[in-house]
C-alpha cells in the first residue's frame, strides 16, 4: 500500500497499568498495524484482551507507555501545539459502546450532540447550531422534535444513534467504534450497522472498528485484526482471515461462529481451547497463547513470536509460521 | 391435524410509518417541572413541604404580629396557662411564649440555614477538588477529613464556647468546622464516580475544556446528592443548636431559640407542662418535615428513577 493511502499508523504501541507494587498490567503489548484511507479496520478478540484499552489509547484518552500512533504523519502522542491538539480531537472521534452511560443524562439531547460544535466553535449563531442539530438528527433517522428531549426517554437503539450524531457533528475523518453493538439487541444491531456503512460511503470515513462479534466483523471490515492478551495475533484483509486463518487462535475463534443453517451447524468441527485466559499481570516472555494453544512446541514457550507477512497483507504471529507455507 | 390453509390475498403488507416508529409519546417536560410533577405523587413529602412553608411563615411573622416582643417581661402574668391573649402561655419572667416560640423558631432556622449553606460550599469545592485533582493532592485532603472525623464534634465545639462569646455566629461557627465533612465526602465520591463515565470521556474526546466538563457534566450530575444532603444538614444543625442551648452552652438570656426554649421548659416540665410541648412539637415538625422533603425530593430529582 502506498504510503499516503495509511490515515492511522500504529507502531509497537504499549500500555502498562502499574496495578500494585512490582505488579504491570500489560494491556497494549506492542501492538503495529496501519489504517487506510477510507476502510474499516475490524479488531476482535475476547473480553479483557486490551482492545477498548488500544482504542483509547489511538484516540489519546490514554497516554501510551511506548511506540507511536501517528495519525495523518502527526505523532497524536507527541508534543504539539494547543491549537493542533485540539483539532487533532475533531478530526479522530470515537463511538461508546453503552449507549446508556454514553450520553449525560442531565443534558437535552440538542447539547449532547452540539458539545462538539460548541467546543470547536462550528456554528456561527444560534439558530446556525439548532440547524446543524436537526440535520444530523436526519441523518441518523431521528427527528427534529427529539432535539428537546432528555436521554432516559430513548431506546437502546436510538441513544445509540444520537452517540453517533455527536461524533459526527465535528466532521471527523477517523471514527473509532468501541464495540457500538454490543449492548443492542440483534434487531437494532442490523440498524446501526447499516447506518454506519451509509455513513461512511457518504462522509469518506475511516472506522476501527472493535467487536467481539465475528460475523458482524466480517459483514463491516474490509481488514481484520485479531488480538490476544495485549498483542496482535492475526491481521489479514477479512475474506482472507474468514477463508484461511493461520494463526491457531484464529482457527479456534472462527470455529466458534454459529451457522445459521441447522444441517450445517451439526456438522460443524469446532476446535477446542484447554483452560482459560491467564491473568494479565506479570507475563512471563513466550508466546501469550502458548498456555492454550494445541498446537504449542517448546520454542512457543520460550520466546514471544514476531509478526510475520506470511502472505501479502497477511499477518501473523506464530512459532509456526516461521516459513511461509510450503 | 389437518393444516389450515391461509390464501395469500388475505397477507396485507404492514405499513410502518417511519415517523410514527421513532415517535415518543410522552410529552416534553423540562427537569424542573417532571421533578415537581413526581414530587406532587409523593403525597407526605407534599404534606412536609406545606408544613415547613407554614412553620417558616410562622417563624418570619409570627413575632411581628405577636402583641407582646419575645424580651417584654411582665411580672403580673407569670405562668400563665394558654389563653386568648396568651396562645403559648407565659413563661416564668411573664414574657408570651407564642413570640417566643416564633423567635426561637426564627433563630433556630437561620443558624440551621447557614450552617447548611456553609457546609454546602465547603464541602462541595473540598469534595470537588479533591477528585478531580486525584494522586497525591486528594491523599492529602482526605488525611485532613479523617483529622476532622477522628475529633469529636463536641469538644471542638465546647473548646470554641470558652474563647468565642455566646451567640449565634458561634454557634453558627462550630457547626460548620466539621460539618461539611460529609458533603465533600459524598461530592468526592459521586465525582469519582462520573469522572470515568463514557459520557465524561465523550466529553473530552470531543475537545471540551476542562472547564466545561466540570460546568456542564460534573456539576449537573452532583445537584441532587448536594440538594438532598443539605436537606439532611438543615434539621441535624437545628437538633445540634438545640443540644448545645440544652446543656448551657448556647444562646444567652434573653434570646431564644427552640433549644434554650426547651431547656427553660423542661425545669419546671411537672408544674408547667405546655412550655416544654409547644416548643417541642415545632422542633420536631421541623425535623420530621425535613427528613421527609429530603426523601421525596431524593426520589424525584434522580432522573433514571422516572417511569
């Protein structure tokens, strides 16, 4: 990929939590990929494996322990001006993944979605501000009369969608979805998503999108990337990674999507996992997924493995896939 | 069983309209008037407010429009018992007890008001600092409350009586050096709380100043913890003004307030029951009222409590 293409370059990132005397939480563990222009960059992974923890981290609520996020070439962890910084946040906004602690419910729904645009002075007057309000309550299929109203009087599905209403009052090119579907039931869920990918074909964004529902991810992302304890275990366009996972986690994950054919679905082999996720906290240097990984040798238990492009724009970390497959 | 056949023609497709889907039923209230409107459901916190309107009324007129001031000593009407000219009685210096009590009601109120109102501001700019400079300077803050907490309330307060001289400033005082305590404890708290909410970390994502978070989403959000617990201030500040007149170490002669009252009553209880009892049923309308409007208003200024 051509380098003007890449909007978000993400590079041996990290993020340790002190959580005790001589006790580190890694949750980013040296995390590198790259976001281009205009896709949607899915990253799965189960609970407690530091994707909201990146997500927040790329979007600065965080500060990052090591490595760089750079964002349009601009190092967002380094040193800029005020002026820059502040127009670094219009520029990258992030979606929340409850839609009932997301929006303050002492606010009228008209504030909520213009604290963007009064925070970046985007409107000129009053009546300026109410229209842009009414408008992105269009574009996400609310209506003007909800300008007025207090959150609590919303469903799930609709408050969800005034979050993303407010992300977008500011114009933003990068989005950061932090699992925006996850508390919606599936019905709703459908209506998001379609909401989010009409949004993105009309308003040229960028999504990273993190999930943990993998036939969602594979519906939306055009590149999906695959974590495991605080490191990236997978990364592959979405086809590729759906049709051919390398890594032994992948393999495992995908195993476990339900099919919707009942034929299919008793005939279908999962692979199955030994134990449960170690504890985060003090890991010893192997590969993360050795505990649980079928396939692991003695190497995996000795050193953590490097990303390697075993195909082109295919990524993985795995003792394994030292060479590429004969 | 036979399966019964149902023609297509009989499917009409069901038309959603898509206004109609998103519409909401309910009709468009600011938070002022839903909290009214569910504070009006809660009939004994109605009851409480009305009281408390009356008892303050009482309080700011009743000894304009006594025919007696609450000092004028007349030594012919010693003791007497309630009467036409004399609702309350007289009391042993034959001053009217019905000015008195207002007096007393008067005075107990204030200090009760600015005790609360100084702990208010205290305890809110202690609290709010405190969590949201966190680390080290909240360490410290709360090493200083535990200081505070450890003393008892008493011994500050008789230790102030013996340099300060007698009066209601003093006592006003001795509330406030450890009462507002508990409000900064529990602002701390709540702020702690919303500080790590999404909608906080919205905020800041979009690019609101700090200013702005603290005005528009921490503030709002602490309004009805602070409103409540300075509810609650209002009848403990008038029960402790009324402990410390009781024991002696209140007001001075001849001012009153609802303790000192209660103090002169209760000397001769047996043989002039009525300047005890008067005295005593305001005192407890009072704090019984608070303590219900307190309650109700807690239930409806929680907006997630709505239905």
């Amino acid at each position: 990929m051509p380098e003007e293409k890449v909007i978000l370059q993400v590079k041996n990132l990290k993020r340790y939590f002190n959580v005790g005397k001589n006790q580190t939480l890694k949750a980013v563990d040296d995390v590198s990929f790259s976001i281009y222009r205009g896709e949607t960059f899915g990253l799965v992974g189960e609970s407690g494996c530091g994707k909201s923890t990146l997500g927040r981290t790329i979007i600065r609520l965080y500060g990052a322990t090591g490595g760089s996020v750079r964002f349009d070439g601009a190092d967002v962890h380094g040193k800029m001006s005020a002026a820059q910084s502040h127009e670094l946040s219009r520029r990258m906004q992030m979606i929340f993944q409850d839609p009932y602690a997301s929006l303050n419910p002492r606010m009228k729904v008209m504030d909520i979605i213009a604290e963007g645009i009064d925070a970046h002075h985007l409107a000129k007057s009053a009546q300026e501000r109410a229209q842009m309000v009414v408008d992105l309550l269009e574009v996400v299929g609310l209506q003007e009369e909800h300008a007025n109203r207090f959150p609590h009087e919303f469903s799930g599905g609709q408050r969800q969608r005034i979050g993303i209403a407010r992300a977008l009052a500011v114009n933003p090119d990068f989005v950061i979805a932090d699992e925006p579907i996850s508390a919606l039931d599936v019905s709703i869920q459908a209506q998001v998503i379609n909401l989010l990918k009409k949004l993105q074909e009309e308003r040229k964004l960028t999504y990273l999108f993190i999930a943990h529902d993998l036939s969602m991810v594979k519906y939306i992302s055009d590149r999906v990337g695959v974590m495991y304890l605080g490191s990236m275990a997978e990364l592959a366009e979405s086809r590729e990674l759906f049709d051919n996972p390398l890594h032994p986690y992948t393999q495992a994950l995908l195993s476990a999507i339900p099919l919707p054919d009942p034929d299919l679905e008793q005939s279908r082999s999962r692979v199955p996992l030994q134990g449960s996720i170690p504890s985060p906290i003090n890991l010893p240097e192997c590969c993360h997924f050795c505990s649980r990984c079928p396939k692991a040798t003695e190497q995996c238990r000795k050193e953590a493995p490097k990303m390697v492009e075993v195909k082109p724009g295919h990524f993985v970390a795995c003792h394994l896939m030292k060479s590429p497959q004969a | 069983m036979t399966k019964t056949e149902i023609p297509q023609e009989l499917f009409v497709k069901a038309e959603v309209d898509k206004e109609a889907r998103e519409h909401i039923a309910r009709p468009n209230l600011t938070a002022f008037q839903d909290g009214w409107l569910r504070l009006k459901k809660n009939k004994a916190a109605v009851c409480s407010l009305f009281i408390l309107i009356i008892v303050i009324l009482l309080a700011l007129f009743g000894p304009v429009f006594a025919k007696h001031t609450f000092f004028d000593t007349d030594y012919s009407q010693i003791y007497k018992s309630p009467s036409a000219a004399y609702p309350f009685g007289t009391d042993q210096f034959g001053r009217d007890q019905w000015a008195r009590i207002w007096q007393g009601t008067r005075i107990s109120l204030l200090i009760a008001f600015t005790a609360a109102f100084i702990d208010l501001f205290i305890g809110v700019t202690f609290g709010a600092v405190s969590a949201l400079f966190g680390g080290k300077v909240d360490a410290v803050m709360q090493r200083i409350i535990e200081v505070l907490v450890g003393v008892p309330q008493l011994i500050i307060v008789i230790l102030l009586m013996m340099v300060m001289p007698a009066g209601i400033w003093t006592i006003v005082l001795a509330l406030s050096i450890t009462g507002w305590v508990n409000m900064a404890r529990l602002v701390r708290a709540q702020i702690l709380k919303l500080k790590s909410q999404e909608f906080v970390l919205a905020a800041r994502v979009l690019g609101t100043s700090n200013r702005e978070i603290i005005l528009k989403h921490l503030i709002p959000n602490t309004v009805g913890v602070i409103v409540i617990n300075a509810m609650f201030d209002i009848p403990s500040a008038i029960f402790t003004e009324a402990f410390l007149s009781f024991i002696g170490i209140g007001l001075a002669e001849p001012n009153a307030s609802l303790g000192v009252l209660i103090n002169n009553g209760y000397h001769v209880l047996q043989n002039f029951p009525y300047l005890l009892i008067f005295p005593a049923l305001v005192i407890i309308l009072i704090m019984v009222c608070f303590s219900i409007l307190g309650d109700g208003l807690r239930d409806a200024l929680d907006p997630r409590m709505r239905q």
